[in-house]
C-alpha cells in the first residue's frame, strides 16, 4: 500500500531518481513541478532572473498561494533560515538557492495538517529535504541544451504575409543552458565523519 493511502496527512514524494529523470538542476524547478506549488506567486530571483526584477539571489516556495512566509522549508527535518537580506521584506522566507540539488535525495511535501504540527506559520504546508548521507565516492552530473526552432510554418506564413509581414527565414538557437555538478565524499573515523 502506498505510503500516501496510509499517511494522515497527504504527502508528495520526489526521490533523487525522480529528480534525475525530469532533468531539474534547480530547487525552484523541482517545486514547480509539484501541484501543489502556485508559481505565479512564488519568488524566484535566482540567478537567471531578471537583475532588474528585485535585489535578487532569493527563490522561495509558495504551497497552495498563501505565501511563502506560511510555508516551512526543512532541510533534514530542520528549519531553514530566512535567506532574503532585504529587511523591508513583510514577509520573509527561506531561500531555497541554499539547497544544493546534487545532494537532495528526496523532496517531501506535507500540505495537510502541518499547522498542527509545526505551527501557524504552516498553514500552507511543509516542504522537507531529504539530503543523501554517508556518500562515498565521486558523482560527476553534467547538463547541456538548448532550444531551436525552424521557421517553417506555412500556415503562420501566410499570416504574416497578408498583413504585409516578411516571414522570418532559417534557424534559431537561443535559450543555452549548462550545467555541472560534482559531489565527493568519503566516511571516517569509523562512519562517524
């Protein structure tokens, strides 16, 4: 029987292989994915947003549209701090740029009954990651792609054409993205480090 049939609460599972399988390099990708998550709500002034959208750095998660200050990011079971330097921010929340995605093993969401628990500040739910322990080895991930398209859609053409448009020719290519990750590790001191 599947563990959300049998929880009292409703929980969403991710594991590292799911993760893999989407091709997601970014914390903010993975929620994104999850239905639970309102992204039109969320922030995510990572690294590739706009430099002009915020003083930025921040990604937050945001569970059922209530806002991101009501939703609890663990990390191992435990709190993550507030991640937004900004202090005119009314409703600070932890950034999940802090997360590596490399290390995650697992992303549980609870979005039922986690106020009683945790507290109001989780009215909208609970997000916990699940990062990997006692790794021991090299992990070398490595992501490349790109978008393109082919101007060749003879219905759209003739679109264009009738409203005096000179369709675009060729091949375009844009939207590159790269990515690499590397995670090293190795247990001492008797599985203690």
């Amino acid at each position: 029987v599947p563990a959300n049939i049998t929880a009292t609460s409703p929980i969403q599972v991710d594991t590292a292989q799911d993760i893999a399988l989407a091709g997601q390099t970014d914390v903010v990708d993975i929620l994104n994915s999850l239905p639970q998550t309102v992204i039109n709500s969320g922030i995510d002034f990572g690294n590739n947003s706009s430099p002009l959208a915020a003083a930025g750095g921040i990604a937050t998660a945001d569970l059922r549209g209530i806002g991101p200050q009501r939703t609890i990011v663990l990390v191992d079971g435990r709190r993550l701090g507030i991640g937004d330097p900004n202090t005119n921010n009314p409703n600070p929340a932890p950034d999940l740029d802090q997360i590596p995605t490399a290390l995650i093993e697992r992303v549980e969401v609870v979005t039922g009954g986690a106020s009683a628990t945790y507290g109001s500040d989780a009215i909208a739910g609970v997000v916990n990651f699940i990062m990997k322990k006692n790794f021991e080895g090299i992990e070398l991930d490595g992501q490349y792609g790109f978008d393109q398209h082919h101007q060749q859609n003879s219905y759209i053409e003739g679109q264009e054409a009738a409203f005096g448009i000179t369709p675009p020719t060729g091949s375009i290519r844009d939207g590159y993205k790269r990515n690499l990750s590397v995670i090293a590790g190795t247990n001492f001191n008797d599985g203690g480090g």
